[in-house]
C-alpha cells in the first residue's frame, strides 16, 4: 500500500503541477484536475495511516488522526462525487452534443467543483458529529457517509459507465472522440471495480463485525483506484506507433486539444 501511495502522489502531483499551471485549462480538464486534488489527498492520508501503523504514536496524537480521518472521508467522497459529475457531463456531450456546446454555462465546471468540495466537507463533518454525540449508534453514525455515497453515485456511474461502452463500441464514427472517451470509461471501471468495495465494506460493518484482511484489502484497492488515473492518461493519451518521445505535458495536451476540436466540429455543425 505504501509503495501504491507514493507513486500515485506522484502521478496526482503531476497531473496537478501540470493542469493548474502549465496547460490552459478547459470546462472538462476543471473536473480533470480536481479529480486529481481528490486522489492526492486520499494517497496522502493512506501513507499518513501506514506510517502511524509502522511507528505507534502515543496516545496525545488521537487528535492528529481524527484530522487525517476526517481528511481522508472527505477526499474520498469528493473524488466519488467528482468521478459522478464527470460521467454525467460526458454522457450529455456524447448523446447530446449540440445542447452540450450550445446552451452550457462556460462556468459550469468550477461551480460544480466547488460546490462537489463544499458537500464533500458538509457530509463528512455531520459524519463526525454524529459519532461524537452517538445519537444513531456508532457503526450506523459511520457509515452514514458511505451509505450517501453508494446511492448517489453507483447509480449513476454504473448507468454511465453501460451508455459510454456502448457508445464507444457501437458508434464507429465517433472515433474522434475515442482516446477522451476511453479515458473515462475506463476510470469509472476503476472505480467500480477498486474504490466502491470500500464503500460496501464500511456499509456491511453495520450488519456483521468483518476480518482485518477485508477491510486492508479494500483500502488497498481504494488507493490503488486513486493512483492509476495519471497511468491511463498516459497508456491511452500517448501515440505508441509514433516515433516522436512524448512527456505526460504532452499527452495531457493531445487529450485535450481532442476535446476542443470536438468543440469547434460541434459549432460549425451547428451553424451549418
């Protein structure tokens, strides 16, 4: 877990450095760079949880781990929510391009972003509140958060993640789109597949005391999901059969230049 973490940090420390100060951000790489504010702090608070396990801090640092557990919730609900937005906001530009370019508020992306985060820290500090004042018992008080998030984001993800794959697989002239597209999808497959058993961990917690090996199995899949997106950007971003050496700068720029053309052929559809 802790080799995972650090090398995920670092690729979310990348995809950070490079789309909040060196590429020029658009709406959908807004969502992009936020997702990875969201994976970084959640790699950070799991190497923080790690190191505490190696070292054994005495007893005066509870409150350093109610911080970083706080962190932690909050980080990984910010990232399910995210990953949520980013399938919805895909699905309209695919199925409904002209609506999507035509009638979007240029804003969009940064007031979802900053109302995802401001939830994020509502939902986690009520979490806590009810598990200081134990008014709904301890296991169902923590796992109110995780319950929250399983029926507001598997739903739509999983609808999501369906109408993408078929998209992809189905439309052939889409392949314009393909290499963002493939992104996407596979992100939401990660996430399926390594971060929501978390949430089903926590949310079984309720009914049935579950062994140590099953909660470390789903945090380590949790960081897992968190440190591969910058590996797909990578594999699907970069062109293999090209002979010309291409750097994460690069690739993070092709991938998102493909979106504005796809902007700029949806306009001139639509003024024709």
């Amino acid at each position: 877990m802790f080799i995972i973490c650090i090398f995920g940090a670092m690729g979310n420390g990348i995809v950070i450095w490079l789309l909040g100060f060196r590429i020029k951000r658009n709406p959908f790489s807004t969502y992009i760079l936020n997702l990875a504010v969201a994976d970084f702090g959640v790699l950070l608070t799991a190497i923080f949880f790690v190191v505490y396990s190696w070292v054994g801090f005495i007893h005066d640092t509870l409150i350093i781990l109610f911080v970083f557990f706080f962190l932690f919730l909050s980080t990984y609900s910010s990232s399910q929510f995210l990953l949520t937005a980013i399938s919805i906001d895909r699905c309209v530009a695919v199925f409904f391009p002209l609506w999507h370019r035509c009638h979007r508020p240029p804003h969009l992306s940064t007031i979802v972003c900053a109302l995802i985060w401001v939830l994020s820290f509502l939902f986690t500090a009520v979490t806590y509140t009810l598990l200081l004042l134990n008014l709904e018992g301890e296991k169902m008080a923590g796992c109110i958060q995780f319950i929250v998030n399983a029926v507001l984001c598997l739903p739509v993800m999983t609808i999501a993640t369906v109408a993408l794959f078929i998209k992809i697989c189905l439309k052939a002239r889409q392949h314009r789109r393909g290499k963002l597209l493939t992104i996407i999808l596979l992100t939401l497959l990660f996430f399926l597949l390594f971060a929501f058993p978390l949430n089903v961990m926590f949310i079984l917690c309720i009914f049935n005391h579950l062994p140590l090996y099953a909660s470390d199995s789903a945090l380590l899949f949790a960081c897992l999901n968190s440190s591969v997106n910058p590996a797909i950007y990578i594999l699907v971003g970069r062109q293999w059969k090209s002979t010309q050496r291409e750097n994460m700068k690069m690739i993070l720029q092709k991938v998102f230049k493909e979106e504005k053309s796809c902007t700029d052929g949806t306009r001139v559809e639509t003024q024709l």
